[in-house]
C-alpha cells in the first residue's frame, strides 16, 4: 500500500463539464471530503473513514453527516464515537523488512504482512500507545528484504516516491518518471541471518565515485544482492550500460533497464554478493536484469534509500528516522 499524490479531491474539475447546478469547486477554500480529513489526521485509512461517515458514526462541527465527500477543513471539529479527533503529528521510522513478509495491509492468502509486523514492533517501543495510521514508502516484494520505510507525511512520502528530474538524469539515454517499487511475488524463504551479517559488515553505508549523486541525481537505492554464481566485468558493465529486458507478462514491450553502478562486494565459491546502486527502480529491475544475463538471485537486501542507510538495524525491527 505505497502513498499515491493522486486521488480524487486534489484533481481540478475538467473544462467544458456542466456542472448540473453545483459548485465548479465545492472544495475550494482549504476544504477536503471529511473523509480524506479524518484520514490525514490519522486517524484511520480514508476507506475506513468513509464507512464511518456513511455509517452516521461521525459529527462534524456539531452536525452528525452521512455524506463521505462532506467539505471540512482542517480546523474543523470531527467527532467519532463521542470522540474528538485531533491531528496526529507527522511520524517517519524505517523497518529492516524480514523476508516473506509482504509490503500491504492485507493479504488474501494470509501471509504476514509489514503492517502487522510494524503494529507489533510499535507496541514494543512504546508500551501502552495504539500504532499510528502510517503507511509503507514505496515496496519491496516478499522475497526482498531490507529497508523500508514508513510515514504518515503523504507530502514526503511522495518526495521520497517521486524522481527528481535534473540535466544528469535527463542526459541519460535510461533515465524515467516511474519510480514505483518492486512488486510483490510469492516465494517461500527462510532467513539466514549470519550470511546477511557478513555481507553488511564494516560498510553499512557504503562509499560512491560519485559524491553529487544522492544530493542531484533521481533517488538513489543501494541494495546487496546473493547469486548463484558470480557475473563477470562484463555482465556488470553490461548493467551500467543498460539492456532490453524480456517483458514479464506476454505480449507486453520489452524495457530498457540499467543499474547505476554495479560492483562484486564480496566472493565465496559458489556464490558472490553484488553490490547495485538503482536510481530507477522499476518492476523488480534487479532480479529481471540478473536473470536475462543468466544468474540466479539467492538474496537481494536493500541497504539504502537516498540518505537513510539500513545500517545494524535487525530483521523485523523498526526505529524512528528524522527526514
């Protein structure tokens, strides 16, 4: 359940539309649907808020309303249940996601899910408080692992989502606007920690040619990743480069996909841990790009996002972060 700047109250009414006798902006005036206001105070999702409304569970300056779409402002008194609802203050942690668990509120095959297990960690950190009504920052799938983080700052969690288009990024022949993350997938795993902490140790955060990058450049993601087998120089300035990669559904177009640095962090027999720096982040990039050049992934833990660094922080725990 990753932010989205879009919805329904911050789009203008089209040109040329007949209004049918309403207001061409019964918004205007710093006013929202109540349910998007109760929503942004935090006090639960928007789609909860609404069954609320319709459920005449909530009163408004007084006024018990039915009507979702009701204009209120933020100043405004929302009552809920006998109630007052104030607004939350803004909130930012990240989380070491743990592998299998899924980056949504709900899963139909009831797996365990990032919500769940932040609710837990939540409780744990401050004894007696309800979580929050937060939400993840972008994805990573079930198999990935790693940061990820959380907020209930919509405004800078789309920040965080959105690229920041400059003339490097706009020089590049693979730079793009979608920076949504990876989606999830289904495998079953099992976490062995003490092969993680050897490739994480002594360089949580680690160094770039490129001092500039983080500060200019389109959101910056570093990740470690496991494979069977160790690529080549080639194969890894094949990912600089940049290549076509097979679409994943039938009949769609292929992408053009490119890491922005590529590097061998550690070397074993059998396997080797990549070290790959994405400043795009498409439909599980990594992993597609991995498996056109031939290599399978074991793991793929991601250990940065711009300047927030997972560091020795451990699976499943959470802390706050400053923005």
């Amino acid at each position: 359940m990753a932010f989205n700047s879009h919805n329904n109250f911050s789009k203008r009414p089209q040109q040329g539309k007949p209004s049918f006798g309403k207001p061409a902006n019964k918004f205007s005036g710093g006013a929202h649907g109540v349910a998007r206001v109760i929503s942004k105070r935090g006090y639960c999702s928007r789609s909860k808020a609404e069954m609320l409304v319709r459920e005449g569970r909530v009163t408004l300056n007084g006024r018990i309303i039915k009507d979702p779409e009701t204009p209120a402002r933020e100043s405004d008194e929302i009552i809920i249940n006998g109630k007052r609802i104030e607004a939350n203050s803004k909130m930012y942690f990240m989380m070491n996601k743990p592998r299998g668990v899924v980056t949504t509120a709900n899963d139909e095959k009831g797996r365990a899910t990032v919500m769940e297990v932040f609710a837990e960690q939540y409780r744990k950190l401050f004894p007696g408080k309800e979580p929050p009504h937060i939400s993840p920052v972008g994805r990573l799938d079930a198999a990935s692992e790693g940061l990820l983080l959380f907020s209930n700052d919509t405004e800078w969690a789309n920040s965080i989502l959105e690229p920041k288009e400059t003339s490097a990024s706009i020089a590049s022949p693979s730079a793009r606007n979608d920076m949504q993350d990876e989606r999830c997938t289904n495998p079953r795993v099992c976490i062995a920690e003490s092969q993680l902490s050897c490739a994480l140790r002594n360089d949580s955060a680690p160094a770039s040619n490129d001092s500039t990058q983080a500060r200019g450049d389109i959101h910056k993601k570093i990740y470690r990743v496991q494979t069977k087998g160790k690529p080549t120089t080639d194969d890894l300035k094949k990912m600089e480069e940049g290549f076509a990669v097979p679409p994943r559904v039938f009949g769609e177009p292929e992408e053009f996909m490119h890491a922005k640095r590529a590097v061998i962090h550690a070397e074993g027999e059998k396997n080797c841990w990549l070290e790959i720096t994405l400043t795009e982040g498409k439909n599980r990039e990594i992993r597609r790009m991995l498996a056109h050049l031939g290599y399978e992934v074991l793991r793929l833990v991601r250990i940065q996002i711009d300047d927030f660094v997972l560091g020795d922080l451990k699976p499943g725990c959470i802390k706050p972060i400053q923005p």
